[in-house]
C-alpha cells in the first residue's frame, strides 16, 4: 500500500511511525524545574548523535491531547541540564510508571520507587538502579511543526559524564548481556537485546 500523511491525521501517522521505526531504544530522562521538583519520564524517539562531543538527542513531542509541552521539556529549557538513564529490563516497569502524565508538582521517583542519586556535574539527580546514566547539558532545543498536537521538538544534549555500573563494564566496552537494554516497539510493547548477533562489515573496499 502507499500512504500520504498529507491525507491523514497525525494519530494515524504516529501509529505507522511508531509501528514502523523499531525496535526504539529507551531514555529516562531526569530533570529538575526551576522551583527543585524532579522529574522523570521515558523518551524512545532516542538516539546518540555523535562523539566528539559525545551528543545525544530525544524528542519530547507535545501532548498529544492538548498540545501543551511536557514536563521534561520545559525543565530543560529553563534549566539546561538532564541526565539520560539507561533502562535495563529490570527496572521496565518501574520506568512505564513514570510515563503517566502527572501534574509538575509531581515527583515521579516517589510515584515510581525508582530512588536518585546526586549527579556529580548537574543539578538534575541519576536513577540510581540504572546501570548506566548520562550527565547531559543543553546543547539546542529544535522546534518541529507549529504550536499544535502531534508536532514536537528535538532537543541536543551534550554527554559530560557517563556512570557505568563495573557490572557492564569490561576493556572500554559495554557487555549486552549484563546491561539488558529494554527496547520499545508499537503500543504497550517492548523487546529484550538478548538475542544479538554479528554480521561482519567490511569498512574500506580493497583497492
Ligand atoms: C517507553 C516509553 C517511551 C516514550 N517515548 C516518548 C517519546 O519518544 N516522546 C514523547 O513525547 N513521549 C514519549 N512517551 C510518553 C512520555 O513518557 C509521557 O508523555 C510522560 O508523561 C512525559 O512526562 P513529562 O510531562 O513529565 O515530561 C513514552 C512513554 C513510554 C512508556
């Protein structure tokens, strides 16, 4: 089938998108607001960027009801600091807890039982039973769209410490099978990245 998103409504798109581009890796992004309240919610429109500076970018859509901005977003305009948790199958449940839409004076760690753990560069704390959490600041906020639901926006972080569990860790490297990253795939579904595999690459062609 063909399908023009000029001739249908954005929940429809979404559905096709979100069904389409899988399986999505998760960030729990924590925040602070201005006023000292955290803030915790999962984002799986996730993904790195680069390394030099090691970048990082995941996209806050508006509420898709109303169109306002989420919590996250607007702590990070005011605030420019996050930290990214990695979220381990392990704490999925925990972390589907801190997607319920909450009034701002909300703390989700207290409505999740997940527990933070001061950041060591940034205001905003780590999730303590992530096994790996990423200190961010602020590098650009990207709008997309107008002011309405279904539009969003992009927002750039720069990594300026990571907090890896030794557990994971081995010679510079991240082992899967102890980190088992949750991935997000359409509706309420998830997917474990036990069941990895390598099909070799071959960077330069001979010459
Ligand atoms: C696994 C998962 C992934 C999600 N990914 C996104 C996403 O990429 N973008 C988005 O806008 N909302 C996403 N959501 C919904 C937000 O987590 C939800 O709207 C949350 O209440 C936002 O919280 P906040 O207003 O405190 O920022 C996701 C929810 C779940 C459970």
């Amino acid at each position: 089938m063909i399908y023009d998103p000029a001739e249908h409504p954005f929940s429809e798109t979404h559905k096709l998108m979100i069904g389409s581009i899988v399986p999505r890796p998760i960030a729990l992004v924590s925040t602070t607001s201005n006023n000292g309240i955290n803030n915790l919610a999962p984002f799986s429109y996730f993904n790195g960027v680069c390394s030099r500076p090691p970048t990082i970018m995941f996209a806050p859509a508006r509420r898709s009801w109303d169109g306002k901005e989420k919590d996250t977003l607007i702590n990070i305009r005011d605030t420019k600091e996050f930290s990214i948790n990695i979220v381990s199958e392990d704490i999925g449940e925990k972390m589907v807890k801190c997607s319920t839409d909450y009034e701002k004076e909300i703390d989700e760690y207290s409505e999740s039982g997940l527990s933070p753990l001061p950041s060591k560069k940034i205001k905003p704390p780590i999730v303590s039973e992530s096994k790996i959490s990423l200190e961010c600041i602020l590098n650009q906020i990207v709008q997309i769209g107008k002011d309405d639901a279904g539009s969003g926006f992009i927002v750039i972080g720069t990594i300026i410490l990571f907090h890896i569990d030794d557990e994971v860790y081995d010679n510079g490297r991240i082992i899967l099978d102890k980190l088992q990253p949750l991935g997000r795939v359409a509706g309420n579904g998830y997917v474990r990245s036990t069941n990895a595999f390598d099909i070799i690459r071959t960077i330069k062609p001979d010459v």
